[in-house]
C-alpha cells in the first residue's frame, strides 16, 4: 500500500509549516488504525516545539488533537472498523504499572512515545516525495494532516451524529482541563474553584466546573478571556487585581477548595496557593521552565501542589462523558473554536500565539465554520 496526501511538515524550529505531499509506504500494522483526519486542533504543546528546540525530532509533522474516521484496520482485534468516527488521544505503552493501574497519562514511556520520537520501528513507513523520512508519529498521530496511522489504542469511538471535525480537542486540552475538574478534583456541587488562565485549558475546566456545580473565580489578564470565563458561569478577575489571594478567599467563602493554573507564572502559582483554603488542592497543568519559590505559609494546614497530565483521564471514558454533556448543553467546548483550512495553518498558529483565537482547528477539507 502507497498513499500520498497533504500534510504540514515542520522542517526547522525557525520555520513556517509547508503543506506539502506526504507519502505512506504502508498500511496499518496489528494493532494500528488508518484514520481520514477531518479536523485537527492546534495545542500550545504543537507550538512549544519551537521553544524545546533540539529535542523533539524533526522534520516532522505534527498535530495531535486529531478527529476523523476510520479507513482500515490493522488486524481484527482494534476494536474498530472502517466508517467509525473517532477522537485522537495521546499515545502510551498499554502495559507499564501506571497504564494498567488507569493512569496512561503517566506512561513510564510517555515522553518517549509522544515527544521523542517513539516507535522508531515505524519511521521508514512515512516519508517526504523526495523519500527522505520524516519523523515518527507526534503525539501518536501527527494528525496536522489528511489521514494518520494511530495505535488503536489511541482513538475513542464516538456517536457519528457528532461534529466529527470540531472533536479533536477533547483529546488533549479541553480534556485536561475539563479532566482536572472531574478526575483530578473530582468537583462537587457546592465546591469552589479558582482557575488561573482562562485559554483553551482553564476554560474547559470552567465549564467542567460549571457543569458540576461548583463555584468558579477565573483569573485572566485579557478581558475578552475574562468575559468568556464569565459566559461560561465563572466570576471573572484580572490578574492584577489588589490582594488578589484575599479577594478570592472572600468570593469564594474562606477560600478555595481547589485552584487550576494554566499559566506557570511563579507570581501567580502563589496567588492561587495563597487563596486555597486549609486542605484546598492546586493543580498545574504548564510546564515549568523555572525553579518554583513558595512563599512562606503557603503549604501549611493540609494545602497540596500536585501536577496534572491530560485531566489524569483515561480517554475511553472522558470523551464521551464530554460529548455528552455537550449534547445536554451543558459543555459547549465548540464556542471556543475558530476553524482554518490546512493551506493557512500558519495563519492559525499566529492567531493562537497572539491570543486572537482560544482553540485553532485545521481541517483538511470541507466546510471552514
């Protein structure tokens, strides 16, 4: 099997996207499944390989936010058969303590599978038409493209009366925000929260939070973020605001059960511990590219600081219980979806870098929304 198709190849850290011929020299392997992409979100992670410069393995294509339906199996036991309509997840081992303990976020192989260049094995298989090869799959998928090969591990079936192509970020940063909330904090009705970023991240975990009844102070320093936090049910602050921690803690009845940061800003990671209440829990979702100073006092009286990967979701299970409660209107991650044609994936990615847009997704073909 031979097919070409187009893909955005990420050929130097310093360089745009070329959406160029791609060539994949075989068809799915045991266990693996050929997917048409037809939409693919644009993550902050995508774009980070810029800045990690040197460690991710190029040219590649990236993407890793992919929706699609199934072409072809690899093998009869994928669970999956051609026409299916799935959302892409991130790759993990399937076997390793934390996978079978429903942890696959922290995969003892993660950060070889997704960002290192994992299954090394199936490089040869993806090539440039000058038949040069191109990186192993991104994230699993590198679904910045047409069609993808994925683990069939990777894909969680969804009901085909879905917008298949507004899916894709359930996989990645609508679920982890989404997940910190339902998963990580496991919110309750009557529990308050203070979500630090209101992107695509810290919004999801707005309406997660919404959606479970909790009381919800958003912090953001732009105020078209700060009114979408509110029309998601959130009160909004600016992150200048005087006394920020205090403030918090009088909204939020002694202070916060939980906090989510999304921004791995110091100043700001102790803001939100500062506006916990005694036992509250902080989770962070960035990468820290600094030490971390706390200030003292505020790990006192129970408070914890954890980190969280991908809303600590299993995907099989998260993703529909997101879909469904945006079927009930109750999760309307598409509000925050601008959508852009493959050919202008640039375009997109500076929109996402200059905060224009919450959520780019590049679609291969067909209807732009």
């Amino acid at each position: 099997m031979t097919m070409r198709f187009s893909a955005a190849v990420l050929r130097s850290y310093e360089s745009r996207f070329a959406v160029e011929e791609v060539r994949l020299n075989t068809g799915p392997a045991d266990g693996e499944i050929l997917v048409k992409i037809a939409g693919c979100g644009m993550c902050r992670t995508d774009l980070a390989v810029r800045r990690s410069a040197g460690r991710s393995p190029l040219p590649a294509v990236l993407g890793h936010e992919g929706a699609g339906v199934v072409v072809e199996t690899g093998g009869p036991h994928t669970g999956l058969r051609g026409g299916d309509h799935v959302v892409l997840s991130f790759d993990s081992c399937g076997h390793c303590r934390n996978c079978m303990d429903a942890a696959p976020a922290y995969c003892d192989s993660f950060a070889f599978l997704n960002l290192f260049g994992g299954r090394k094995e199936n490089a040869a298989r993806f090539t440039d038409m000058a038949g040069d090869e191109l990186a192993p799959r991104w994230f699993g998928q590198s679904s910045f493209a047409e069609y993808a090969v994925v683990p069939a591990r990777n894909a969680v079936r969804v009901d085909p009366s879905l917008p298949i192509e507004l899916l894709g970020p359930l996989g990645c940063g609508f679920l982890t925000g989404a997940g910190a909330v339902l998963n990580s904090f496991a919110a309750r009705p009557g529990d308050t929260l203070a979500v630090f970023g209101a992107g695509a991240v810290g919004l999801a975990a707005v309406m997660a939070a919404t959606a479970s009844g909790a009381v919800t102070v958003a912090v953001d320093r732009h105020p078209g973020r700060l009114a979408l936090a509110e029309r998601f049910g959130a009160i909004p602050l600016h992150a200048a605001t005087p006394d920020l921690p205090g403030r918090i803690r009088r909204l939020t009845d002694g202070g916060a059960c939980y906090a989510l940061d999304t921004t791995a800003s110091v100043q700001l990671i102790n803001d939100a511990l500062r506006a916990l209440r005694p036992t509250g829990h902080l989770g962070l979702v960035a990468r820290l590219h600094t030490t971390l100073p706390l200030e003292p006092g505020t790990l006192d009286r129970g408070r914890r600081i954890s980190h969280i990967c991908e809303g600590d979701a299993v995907p099989g299970l998260l993703v529909p219980r997101l879909t469904g409660l945006w079927q009930a209107g109750r999760f309307p991650f598409d509000e925050l979806i601008q959508t852009y044609p493959l050919a202008d994936i640039n375009e997109a990615e500076r929109d996402c870098e200059a905060g224009r847009v919450v959520k780019p997704v590049v679609i291969p073909e067909g209807r732009m929304l």
